[in-house]
C-alpha cells in the first residue's frame, strides 16, 4: 500500500425480492426489483460525476446488476472479486427471523446475543467472512494507489468488515452498524497507517431530477 490514501466507497446492491419480504438474503443469487434497478441508475447518474478510476463488485448478480449504471456512466469495466460474496446464512437462507425462530429458537436468541460467536447453523463463521472481506478491500489500494474505486457488495459483508478495518469487534456489527440502505454510499480511506471511515449511509437515491 502507498502512502497516498486510496478512497473507497461502499455501497449495498439494490433492492431484491427477498430484502423487500425482509428474508435473509446470503448467498442464494436473487434478483433486484424494478425499486432496486431504478436505486442501481440513481448510484449510476452519481457515479457519473464522482471522478471513479475503478469498480469492483461482488460475484453474486444483485451487485452486479446495480454495477451495471455506473460503468455506462464511466466507461468503467467492473472488476469480479470472489471475496466479496455475502456471508452464508445457512438454513436462515430465504426465510425471515421469524420463520427461522419458530423451528430454531435457541439458535436465533443464540445469533442475537452474538452473531459473531454464533452464526445461523450451517452458515459462514462470521470471523471468517470479516477476514477474506477486509483482505478483498485491502488489496484495492495495491491495484488502484491513491485512487477512487466504487465497490458494490452486501449489507452484512460489509458490516463484518467495518469493525475488522476500524478495530471494533465483530460481535457488534448489528448494533454498531444496524443497517446499509441500498445503494448509500458508505466512504472508506485507506492508508499504511490504517483504515477512515468518512461518511456512512449517505443516499443517492432517489433519482435526482432530470
């Protein structure tokens, strides 16, 4: 990394099927509604005045999709990082915390005592998903030093990653960090001597007008 801050902004994939009913949405690739595409053109018309030298996305098509307005609008190929994916939620894949309480009660108080500790049964260790997030994010600044890169992924990825970069524990991510709207920009500096957060949740929705 080199000493000129690299300035990355985070942003969570439109709106799908799923996060409209409230499901949890992991790994399982679920499409965006016509919401989440209009909320993909309004990060695309900011993006188009935001001087970014990069894109890089998840690998899942909700991010990829919401990536989509911003490259027309740059001119910018995105870039496909694996260690973006979004955690693995395990059986809470598809259903709400309702559902999942009425045939997993323990677990689910077990997950909101600490979601760190103890993730959904047969989900990603949370840890583990923080660490290959953070790495994805720090090897930004080996590619693109000093630049400005828009990255497009998922809401509990990111968190999990906020507390690792910023030094907070993981077990907190829900509480500090409640929630990513879609398509807000969260701003992320990075330099030798660590990580800044700048602005979170800053909306570039709805479209401005025309």
């Amino acid at each position: 990394m080199t000493t000129a801050a690299t300035t990355l902004f985070l942003t969570r994939h439109g709106e799908t099927v799923w996060h409209e009913e409230n499901r949890y949405t992991g790994v399982s690739d679920i499409a965006l509604t016509p919401r989440g595409l209009e909320q993909a053109e309004a990060l695309g018309a900011w993006a188009a005045g935001a001087g970014l030298d990069a894109i890089v996305t998840s690998p899942l098509s909700r991010a990829r999709r919401t990536a989509e307005p911003a490259a027309r609008a740059t001119g910018i190929a995105p870039v496909v990082e694996p260690d973006l994916l979004e955690v693995d939620f395990g059986v809470a894949e598809g259903r709400t915390l309702g559902e999942l309480r009425a045939s997993h009660p323990r677990e689910v108080d077990a997950f909101l005592d600490d979601p760190a500790a103890h993730p959904f049964p047969s989900g990603e260790d949370p840890r583990s998903a923080a660490a290959r997030g953070a790495a994805a994010l720090l090897r930004i600044p080996r590619d693109h030093p000093g630049q400005r890169v828009l990255v497009v992924a998922h809401n509990t990825l990111f968190r999990l990653v906020l507390c690792r970069l910023l030094g907070l524990p993981e077990s907190t991510y829900r509480r500090v960090f409640p929630g990513l709207h879609n398509c807000a920009l969260t701003e992320l500096r990075l330099t030798p001597a660590g990580a800044s957060l700048i602005t979170l949740n800053v909306p570039t929705w709805p479209l401005p007008p025309a």
